[in-house]
C-alpha cells in the first residue's frame, strides 16, 4: 500500500471509528470520472482525502491541506459553509456534506478549491449521506438533546441534476446511523432493528433484501467483498458473497482502535 493510501485509510479510519459513539459510516465511492477518494472512509467521515488533498470538517468550515508530500501536510485554503455541517463524502467531482438541516452539494472539479453549488434541505436530524449511480442516500435520525424530533427514515435523493436535487423516496427506519453502498447494494445500521441490506436494481426505489439481526451498529464499511461493521464495543467482519452476509470474525474492544480496521484492511489486495 503506497504511503498516500495508507495515510489516507488512517486518516479516515480514525476520523470514522473516533465518531462511531455519534454516527455511521460507509465506504467512499467516486462513482465515474473526476477526482476520486484514496481513502476508505465512512458516511460520518469528518476527514477525507481526494486527490492530494485532505479535507477536515473545522467548526462551519472545511479546512484543506495539499498532502502532495504526506510527510509535510501544507495548510491550504478554508472553505465557510453553515454550523452544523457534519460529515464529507466524495461522489464523482462533487463533495456532499451532510448537515444538520440537509446535504451541501460542492463541485470539486478542483480539488484545490471546492465551492458550493447548491443545498438540499430537510428537517434537522443527524444525517450521514452516500451516494452512487445518480443517486444521493441519507439516513435521518432524531436526535432529542440536539436536533428535537423527526421520524427516523432512510431518503433517497436524485442527483442527477447536481444543481436541482429531488427526494424520490422515503423508507421508515427504526433508528439509522452508518450506511455504505457497493455495487448495487446499500447497507444501513438500523439500530437494533439490525443491519439491512437493500437491493439497488432500481437505485430510487431500494429494496430490502435481508437483515441480520441483533447488530445493533453505527457504521459500516464495504470493502473487497467484506462489511466490517462498527458496534460501540465490536469490529464485526461479514462476507456480502451470501446472503444474509455470514459472520466471519468478531473482535471485542472496550474501545475501538483505527488500527484494528487499518490491519485488517491492509490484508485485504489493494
């Protein structure tokens, strides 16, 4: 693994597990051309790396750093966006970053110099967001201390108009957190409901395929035919070939180490 990769699955890795008692997470997906994620981050990735170039949610703003020499990380421009903004995916030449009043669409044509195209807006919820295909995927979760009261729901947002955005779908949900997408899959943490896993033949309208249950998790990352799934005291590896995804290991952790995925990943052909 080259040292900007293995920078970049450290770097998101540990943004993504030191958030695990907070959110989720999925695996970053560029989904066609344009400037693509070297790291293997999640939907409540706070740091991301696109390109040479890292990006880290800094208070209402996201602060950049050329890491063209990952052993000297050089500042480099500060982008102002709304309070509240929570979480960085890279799709395509876009960033969507999830907020807690909706989802900040970014052309990141120049990965030196993103810049907001437009907002998708919803009710105030905690909301990690992926995406493939066109399609924009946001689980939202009522959150009582923070964000008051709103039915949790799993949304399905078109994309394919970057500058215009459509909810096509909204899917009840028990209490979502992490989700990641993969080939024509979508994985959810469905709090004690379980994980699901949908069926994306037809990406607006996702379609539940199985659960596996009693995973009562926060994020989970799709990653070379396996889920390692992020619960507040496992790191759960699952197999996706079958389904439901079988159970392949479980380590127990009082607290979770972004060098346990790290090593686990860096096992896996890059």
């Amino acid at each position: 693994m080259s040292i900007k990769k293995t920078l970049a699955t450290t770097l998101s890795l540990g943004a993504l597990l030191l958030s695990a008692c907070e959110g989720s997470s999925s695996s970053g997906s560029d989904g066609g051309s344009g400037p693509i994620g070297t790291g293997i981050g999640g939907s409540t990735a706070r740091m991301i790396i696109v390109d040479d170039f890292l990006y880290a949610i800094a208070g209402d703003k996201i602060q950049l750093f050329n890491i063209e020499n990952p052993d000297a990380p050089n500042p480099w421009v500060r982008v102002s966006l709304d309070w509240d903004i929570q979480t960085l995916f890279a799709y395509k030449q876009y960033l969507l970053v999830g907020a807690a009043d909706g989802v900040r669409i970014m052309d990141n044509s120049d990965p030196a110099s993103p810049s907001l195209i437009t907002n998708f807006t919803h009710a105030r919820a905690i909301d990690p967001v992926v995406a493939a295909n066109d399609y924009a995927y946001v689980t939202l979760k009522s959150d009582p201390d923070g964000f008051g009261t709103i039915q949790d729901q799993l949304n399905v947002i078109n994309i394919a108009d970057i500058a215009n955005p459509q909810l096509v779908k909204e899917e009840p949900m028990q209490s979502p957190e992490g989700l990641a997408t993969i080939d024509n899959r979508l994985f959810v943490c469905d709090g004690r409901a379980g994980l699901k896993q949908f069926n994306l033949d037809e990406p607006w309208n996702p379609q539940l395929a199985d659960v596996i249950p009693d995973v009562d998790c926060n994020d989970v990352i799709a990653f070379n035919g396996r889920l390692y799934v992020i619960t507040d005291t496992t790191l759960e590896q699952y197999d996706y070939s079958v389904s439901p995804p079988a159970l392949l290991s479980i380590i127990q952790t009082p607290s979770m180490s972004a060098d346990a995925l790290s090593h686990m990943l860096d096992s896996q052909p890059m």
